[in-house]
C-alpha cells in the first residue's frame, strides 16, 4: 500500500534592506537597547520601505523554487499565510502565483491565523497533497507587520519586523513510519475566547481600517509556553517520535523568554532550539519558514534532520508539524 508523504524539497526566505536597531527604536519612542534585548531577545528588525507583502512573498518563492530546482509551472497550489495581505481582497497569493509565472488556473489562497499561520498552511498544503488533489506545493508565510505597528506604543512597536520565508513542498512515497522523509505529523488549535488578548484594533466590518496592534502581554507570555509545548508534544506523539530523537525544535519567534522557557518544558538542550529573533524580531507568519530557510542555507539545519515546528498566534490559535527533511 502507498503511504504519500509531503517532502520539502525547496525553501527561501527574504527580508527588507532597511533595519531598525534597538538604538534607532530609542529615537522613536522612551526606551534601549538594554531594556529591548533583557525582555524580548530583539536585538534589530527589518522594515519594508516601497515594498508590499507580494514583494516579499514573490522573493522569498522564487528562492524556494531555484533551490527545488523547479518551474513555477510545476506548482499544484499556492498558499500564503498572512494578516497583511496586499489588499482585503483577491487574495495575496493569487498575485504572487501570477508573478512567479504559475499556470493559469493553479489554484491559490492566503491563510489568517496570524503567528501560527504558516503551520496552518502547511497543513492545509499537505493534506491536499496526501489525497493525491496536489503533487508540488508552495507554502509562503509572509508579513508586512510594520503597516499595522502603532509606533507610539513602546511595548508592542519593538517586537516586530517584516520579512518572508516560503518552502516547497512535492509528494513521495514513504512507508508510513517515523523514518519517512517529510511531514511526518501536524496538529492544529484554537480558542476564541482569547480573541481579545492580541488583536487588532481595526478591520474591514467593524471600523473599516486596518487598525493597530493591541496586546495583553503578560496573558499571551503565560499562554505561549504552555500551547507551544502542548503543539510540539501532540504532533511527536502522532508521528511516533520520541523528543531524543529530534535535531531541532524551531518554535515561534516571538519572545526569547518564551523560546527558551519551551525548550525547557520540552527538556531540549538549548543548542537544539533554532533562534534567528534576534535579526528579526517578531515576524508573524514569516516566523517559522525564514529561520528554517536561513538555516537550511547556512547549513546549520541538514537534510534528514528531524524538526519539530510549533508557533502560537491571535485568536488564540496555535499549532505543531513534525518534519523529516
């Protein structure tokens, strides 16, 4: 019996040229270097100038598809996981299918689930794959979360960046075990009743603008560990994996304090945990997929390793995928 797995075959990433220091950040608003990087572990953010989030999308694929060693014709779907798409409607990705030069009629979406949004495309993208409804696949997470900073509130305007990463994905048979390449297992949550706690103050049927922002920091801090964990512990339990097993745990980028208290939960060492916040700060859906990809490139993360992803966003939702690359 065939057993159809989603391999990722091709990854980028991309990042705006300008960057804001945490020195820059103090001429914005009363704060320093010292009190950024203590609480958050941002040292610098990249910020889009004249660029719109299909900009970054677009780059950030048509990396993906020259380290897959691929057409844009061969896609199947494209998904983009996003909250700052480039207009309320088409969908982001339908533009970035367009420029990449993907066939008329390939199908393509963006997904909102905002910090966990690249794992909810992933899933998406690999379910479609797994009933045979797509063979190559490529899952974007992007963000443009500057457009959408208060710049005057001193808490949340230090915490974000813009930039892109994007994988592709192509189906290969496997034999249902945990040493199958490719994804091995994904799991994903919600609940609304946190809806409040990290939103935005704006959108299209309640004020018609697009609104800033708005967080309870200390209630998301106290809520990301433990969904973090709970994504990255459910999804080994579906693959078959045991956490000794894993090379890296990629989490969400958003706090250094979160990241480091996950990987104790999970009791991983911390050279096993991947961290690239410090030159991006807090990029949302881009998160996940441009530190995987800056690793990838760097080397650092190989071929055959055994990452677990897990991030946590607005809504609450929050999500896991293991991966055999």
């Amino acid at each position: 019996m065939k057993f159809i797995r989603s391999e990722i075959i091709g990854h980028g990433h991309y990042a705006p040229a300008k960057v804001l220091t945490n020195d820059d950040m103090a001429k914005i608003v009363e704060t320093s270097d010292e009190w950024i990087t203590t609480r958050t572990g941002i040292k610098s953010r990249h910020i889009v100038e004249n660029e719109l989030n299909s900009d970054l999308s677009y780059q950030a694929a048509k990396m993906a598809l020259k380290t897959a060693g691929i057409s844009a014709e061969e896609l199947d779907v494209v998904i983009l996981a996003t909250v700052t798409p480039d207009n309320t409607t088409p969908a982001t990705a339908i533009k970035v299918a367009t420029m990449l030069g993907a066939k008329p009629g390939t199908p393509a979406m963006d997904v909102s689930a905002a910090c966990s949004g690249f794992v909810y495309a992933l899933t998406v993208a690999d379910n479609m794959i797994r009933l045979g409804q797509a063979k190559t696949a490529l899952v974007i997470g992007a963000e443009t979360l500057s457009r959408i900073t208060d710049w005057t509130d001193r808490n949340t305007c230090v915490l974000f960046g813009d930039g892109a990463g994007a994988v592709i994905l192509r189906a290969r048979e496997g034999n249902g075990d945990s040493q199958d390449t490719g994804i091995l297992s994904t799991k994903i949550y919600s609940d609304g009743s946190h809806y409040d706690t990290l939103r935005t103050t704006g959108g299209v049927s309640s004020t018609q603008t697009a609104g800033f922002v708005t967080m309870d920091g200390k209630e998301v801090f106290k809520y990301a560990i433990n969904s973090l964990a709970q994504a990255a512990e459910e999804t080994m339990k579906i693959a078959d994996v045991k956490i000794e097993e894993i090379d890296w745990l990629l989490p969400h980028q958003a706090n250094i304090r979160i990241i480091e208290g996950v990987g104790k939960k999970l009791e991983l060492p911390e050279e096993k945990v991947v961290v690239n916040l410090a030159d991006h700060g807090n990029t949302s859906a881009a998160s996940i997929p441009l530190a995987l990809s800056e690793k990838m490139a760097a080397g650092v993360i190989k071929k055959g390793d055994l990452v677990v992803l897990t991030a946590m966003g607005a809504g609450f939702t929050w999500g896991g995928a293991v991966v055999r690359l």
